[in-house]
C-alpha cells in the first residue's frame, strides 16, 4: 500500500530504525536509510531493501548532530525519491550515569541525536508534506518519554521534549493531510540495550544477570523484550489511511510498564 511512497529513518542501519525501513520497503515505498555502521553491511541492506521493495532505496550518511546535514538529507530524498512522505525520527544514543558524573559532551549528543534532530528533520519536511496535503510522521520516543529512571538524565529529558515536540507539530500540520505520532517502545532487544547493560553494572554496581532481570525486565510485567518487529508493524498501520485521525498521540508498545 505504499507504492509510490518515499520514506525516511534516521539511525536505520541498526535496530528499531532497521526494522522500519524493511516494514516500508515490504509495502512497496522507497526508503533512504541512515546511521553509521560499516560500508560493506549498510550497502548489503540497503541492496536488499531495493530488492525487497521493487523500489530504489538509497543510503545517506547525514549525522543527527548536524542540521545542514539533515536538511540535505531531506532535500535529496526531494529530487531523487519524491517526497519524503514519511519521515521516521528514530536515531538515538544512550548514556548511563548519575547527573554528578555525567559527561557534558554527552548531555549535548543526546539532546542534539535524540531530540533536536527531530525538530530539523520536521522544519526540512514539513512544507514539502504540506504542498502535497498528505505526509506520517513518526517518531521513536521511549517509555522514558512518560516515566523516568535514575541515572539517565538527559535520555529521559530528550525523550520527554521528543513527546512536547511531537504535539505541537500534531496542532501545526492538523488540516494539510499530515500525521505526527511517536511510539513509544519499552525495552526492546537491540544493540542499544545490549551496550548500556556493562554502564548500568557500574551505576548500580550489579551483576548482568541483576541488570537484565532487576532493572530492565522488572520494569515490564510481560516480562519480555519487545520485539523490533512489533514497533514497526505500528508504524506501518500508521502509515495507512485508516489512521488518518490518529495525530499527536504518543502510543505505548511497553509490555505494560507505563501503566504501572
Ligand atoms: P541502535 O543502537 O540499534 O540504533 C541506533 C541507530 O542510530 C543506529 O543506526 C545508529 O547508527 C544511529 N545513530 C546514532 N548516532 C547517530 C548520528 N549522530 N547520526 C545518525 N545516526 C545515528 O538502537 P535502537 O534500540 O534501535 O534505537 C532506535 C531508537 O529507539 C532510539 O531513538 C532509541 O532511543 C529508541 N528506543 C529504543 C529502545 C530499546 O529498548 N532498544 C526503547 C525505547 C526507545
């Protein structure tokens, strides 16, 4: 159903953002992925969304620290796929330590990865979505956009801007044909949960076993990880036109965390 369509995930060459593109390039759309990872990796997937979808699916290197960068990135999804119709805001970086010990640098790349990139993704695309009255927006929020946990300060204020952020541009683009949701995953089993495992070890001076059980699966009472495919199966209904009336919700896919 998305033939025709283009769309673009931030931080797509790992994880969640992976998931993504292969659930568009299963309807048809075309796709340009993004993140870092090795040459070699990246062009095999992006090769296998092309053929996946019977559409072109491109790569761009564009660092979610930079504005110019994102805004090309938008542009040239303009001239050389159309669109973009939907755009996933789903780049985003961890760090775990109490606000004592927390390194400045790492506050400003999680603000800039997690959040401001969202906003210059959306001031990119948003006039182009307008003239053509119809575009989804999605974005990777957290769990940690409603709820908080000790030690990940600037995580959890990035994702609670990323749920303000994607209200206010819900109201902005109400009447063109556009919607602006964010998901909001629970943990889910990618390399961004495996690293912050040996962090959270020191923060809370834990065994691994005590940080996948007491801390990361404690919060979730399924008592299961989410699954990448789960969240994108999500996108993709949002992507439909019976999802038209669905703007400015932030949607829980958390095994029921938040609502404990
Ligand atoms: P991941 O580490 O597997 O993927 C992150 C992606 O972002 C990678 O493609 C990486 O290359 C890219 N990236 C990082 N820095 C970048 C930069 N400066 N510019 C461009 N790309 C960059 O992680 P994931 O778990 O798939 O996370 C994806 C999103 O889902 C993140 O926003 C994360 O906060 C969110 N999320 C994850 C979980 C979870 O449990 N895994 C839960 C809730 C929300």
């Amino acid at each position: 159903f998305l033939k025709g369509r283009s769309a673009i995930v931030t931080g797509s060459t790992s994880g969640i953002g992976l998931a993504y593109a292969k659930a568009f390039a299963s309807e048809g759309a075309s796709v340009v992925i993004n993140g870092f990872g090795d040459a070699a990796d990246i062009e095999k997937e992006r090769a296998a969304l092309a053929a996946t979808s019977g559409a072109k699916a491109l790569y761009d290197a564009a660092d979610m620290t930079k504005p110019d960068e994102i805004a090309a990135m938008v542009q040239r999804c303009h001239a050389e796929l159309g669109g973009p119709d939907i755009i996933v805001n789903n780049a985003g970086i961890q760090f775990v330590a109490p606000i004592e010990d927390f390194p400045v640098e790492k506050w400003d790349a999680i603000i800039a990865i997690n959040l401001s990139s969202a906003f210059h993704m959306m001031r990119a695309a948003v006039p182009l979505m307008k003239a053509a009255k119809w575009g989804r927006i999605i974005s990777t929020a957290s769990a940690h956009s409603l709820v908080a946990s000790p030690a990940k300060s600037a995580y959890v204020t990035a994702k609670h801007g990323l749920a303000g952020l994607t209200k206010t541009i819900a109201l902005e683009t109400a009447t063109f044909g556009i919607t602006v949701n964010a998901i909001s995953p629970g943990y889910v089993w990618t390399p961004l949960v495996e690293k912050q495992i040996p962090d959270t070890m020191t923060a809370r001076n834990m065994t691994r076993e005590q940080v996948m059980n007491d801390v990361l699966l404690d919060a979730q009472p399924t008592k299961e990880f989410v699954t990448v495919d789960q969240v994108a199966a999500l996108a993709l209904y949002l992507c439909r036109d019976e999802a038209k009336s669905i703007t400015g919700a932030n949607l829980s896919v958390d095994g029921g965390w938040t609502a404990a």
